[in-house]
C-alpha cells in the first residue's frame, strides 16, 4: 500500500524519506528540513515529483504546500543536476565587471540554448543542465565576495577575477575529465 | 468576556470599533467603502493585492486596511488624491501582469478586477505586457483555470484550504514567475483531494477560474455565497 503514491521511489528513498520524516516529527519548519535532506542523499542533488509526493503524503502536508516551498526558495532543485556546477555572480557588482559576458560564453561552450538565457532577465534563479548532466550552470544574486569581482564558483570553489580565458580554462580541465 | 471597544477616526468621523478588528472591517461597519481585491468577508486576510491602502495621520506610510489591526486614536483617510494614484499604479501593474483580454473573457462585465480598473478611470494602459501567453488548464470536469487572468490574490487558495478542507491550491515560484497550482502543479483534473465543490471558482475575482460551459460575459460569481459558508464554518469552529 505504501508505495501508492510514488510508484517511481526506490525502496532506499523511501526508507530515507520515512527516517527524516520521524526526525523532524513535530518540529518548526520540519517541511523544510525534510527536503533539504532528502534532496542532499540524492545523486542528483534534487526533489523529484515522486519523492515531493511520499513527503507529502507521509507528513499529511497538502502536496501544492510541498510544491509551493520546494519551487520557492532556491536552494531546491525540482530537476536533476550536473555532476559539476558552475555558478555565475549576477550581481551589481559583477555584472558591471562583465558577468554577463561570462555566462554567455560559458553556455556557449556547453552547448546550453541561448534561447533559455533571453528568457530570463537579471534577476531570474538560472539553472541549466547539459544533456549528459555533466553539468550544470546557474546564476546567483551576490556571493558577498564583490571586490573580487567578477566571480565565478565551481564546485564550490571560488574563482576570483575572472575572465573568459580563465573561465575557458577551468571549465576545460572539469570537461577533460568528462 | 465582552469585547473592547475603541474609537478611531476614519475620513474625520468618530467610529466606534472592536479590538482585533481590521481598519477595513471598521470601516465597512460603518458604510464606508475601502476598495479590495484580494479581501473577501469569512476568510482570513493576507494583504496581497494593496488596494485598501488608507493613509494613518502622523506617517508617511500607508497601510493595508485589510490586515491592519485598529488601534486607539487612530486617524485614517480611506480617499485621497495620493491612494487614488497608488491604486491605480497597483491595478495598471496587475493588468500588464497577465493578458488580460476583457471582451473574450466569460466574467467580462462580472469581474471585479475590471469594475476596479473602472472605477479608478483606467482606460488603457501605459505599459506593455510583462508576461507571454499563459496556458490554460482545461483538465477539470467542470471547471477552468486560465493563468491569463490570474491576478495571484490567492482568495481560490484560501477558500478552498479555510472552507472546503482540500488544500488543493497554493503559489508556486517567486516573483513574475509566481503561478496557482494545484497539488504538485498536477492538472487539476488529476488534483487529489479536489471535491469539484466549485467554492474556488466562485470565490475568483476575475474570469482566472471559470465554470464550463460559459460564453463570453456569462459568468457571473456568487462570492457572497463563499463569504456565507466561511463565516458559517468560522462560528461551528468557534472560532
Ligand atoms: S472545486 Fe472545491 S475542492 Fe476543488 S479546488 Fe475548488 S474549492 Fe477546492
Ligand atoms: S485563480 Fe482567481 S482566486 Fe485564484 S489567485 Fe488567481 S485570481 Fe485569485
Ligand atoms: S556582485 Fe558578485 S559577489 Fe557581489
Ligand atoms: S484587500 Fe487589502 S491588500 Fe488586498
């Protein structure tokens, strides 16, 4: 009967998902807590609808409250994510040292539409996923790290001061070991 | 145990108010007409559209009538040339917000985001659309959901989780890319707890959620109706 509701979960997700689910029992914010765990163990670092579905169904939360938290704060991911990310600063100061410039030409390379980048204006969350999910390249309002801008994070490292030839290069080394 | 009651001044008349009250229920006590869109009467209030905007003697700052609470001594202005600029900014923005196109719509002539742009003196507007075509979600038996019209007031959310029960609504996304959705944006045809009750439609301010089966200006919203019900419901709760 359990696995009515998400015919795509493996056993192990769901063993995980009840186990978050019994430790945030009765906890402020515990919705919160229990996503960002569950989407930590994933491989792919995201919520897919099959797992939104077993939390709401197993915490009795209505599931659109579960798709309205997990689609709002930008820590969540509803899509399956790159084994490397790349995470543009689009912030004033940034953008005014040639951000912009950057995640075109970084997209370019990686053969990420640029129909997708039109789309979405300065400020929009961006997150695009090459179709071998070796990567993924997103944007972010401000690392706080300004006076080195502009910057760019691979995989949670920072690079400072970067410009396209840098850029090229870093991203060359991670595609190598593609 | 008896309420307290306050006194407040609102467009320079003394009124006599219950504590708790809001300033535009206050007001509505006596005669005097607040314009809202994302109020309605029986539900709790959550201050998203900012058109009972009312100016407090002493600030600069308006507050919204609908969720702000009377206090002792206050004084309000309800009409004024500067609310009336700033609710008419709040309704242009909402309409280049979606396509809202009135003479194909079916609540053209019953909807209340329209008789607001009316009254307000808006003719046309001075900015261009923000959003591209929306879709429309015809999956439901009965009823419609055209994000075309969807001003994002959340009275359907509210309804349907205050009254029915079902919490089948809720916003999804942030920002220009904030949309109803239901369940985990599932076709609402699919919706699980969706008793297709219809209080959410009725309840829908504009021609968003619509009846089937109705032509151009032919829907016509019993939003009394919802107000009845939610009231009903708030006094078995006790609340
Ligand atoms: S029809 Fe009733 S149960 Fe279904 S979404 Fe609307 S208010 Fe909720
Ligand atoms: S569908 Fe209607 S009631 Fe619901 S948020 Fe949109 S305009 Fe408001
Ligand atoms: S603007 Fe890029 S780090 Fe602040
Ligand atoms: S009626 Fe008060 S903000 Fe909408």
């Amino acid at each position: 009967m359990q696995n009515v509701a998400s015919p795509g979960l493996s056993a192990k997700e769901r063993v995980l998902i009840d186990q978050e689910v019994t430790s945030h029992e009765g906890r402020p914010g515990a919705l919160l807590g229990i996503l960002e765990a569950v989407q930590a163990a994933n491989a792919h670092k995201y919520l897919s609808m099959d797992a939104l579905r077993y939390i709401a169904d197993k915490t009795g939360t209505p599931p659109a409250r579960v798709y309205s938290a997990a689609s709002f704060f930008a820590l969540f991911n509803l899509f399956p994510q790159g084994d490397n990310t790349i995470c543009v600063c689009r912030g004033t100061a940034c953008h005014t040292r040639g951000s912009r410039d950057l995640l075109e030409k970084v997209c370019l390379d990686l053969g990420l539409g640029s129909q997708d980048l039109e789309s979405t204006s300065e400020a929009d969350k961006l997150a695009l996923t090459t179709s071998d999910q070796k990567f993924t390249v997103r944007t972010v309002a401000c690392f706080g790290q300004c006076a080195l801008a502009p910057v760019v994070e691979i995989n949670h490292h920072i690079l400072s001061h970067v410009n396209e030839r840098t850029l090229q290069r870093e991203v060359g080394a991670l595609t190598r070991g593609r | 145990m008896p309420e307290k009651t306050i006194s407040i001044r609102i467009d320079g008349e003394l009124v006599n108010a219950r504590e708790g009250q809001s300033i535009l229920e206050a007001a509505r006590d006596h005669q005097c007409e607040i314009p809202t869109l994302c109020y309605l009467k029986g539900l709790s209030s959550v201050g998203a559209c900012r058109m009972c905007m009312v100016e407090l003697a002493g600030t600069e700052r308006l507050l919204p009538a609908c969720t702000t609470p009377v206090q002792d001594g206050m004084s309000l202005r309800t009409k004024s040339e500067k609310l009336t600029l700033y609710r008419r900014m709040a309704v242009e923005l909402l309409l280049v917000e979606r396509r809202h196109i009135c003479s194909v719509c079916v609540s053209d002539g019953h909807c209340e985001l329209q008789a607001m742009a009316k009254s307000l003196g808006i003719t046309h507007l001075r900015y261009t659309y923000s959003a591209g075509r929306l879709p429309v979600d015809m999956t439901h038996p009965r009823f419609v959901l055209d994000h075309n019209r969807c001003i994002l007031c959340t009275r359907c959310v509210r309804t349907c989780e205050e009254v029915e029960g079902a919490s089948v609504w809720e916003i999804a996304s942030r920002g220009i890319h904030s949309r109803i959705v239901s369940d985990l944006k599932d076709p609402w045809g699919q919706a699980h707890n969706c008793t297709d009750c219809g209080k959410c439609v009725q309840a829908c301010p504009t021609g968003a959620l619509a009846e089937k089966g109705y032509g151009v200006h032919q829907m016509v919203k019993d939003t009394d109706r919802v107000s009845r019900l939610a009231l009903r419901r708030a006094s078995h709760l006790g609340a």
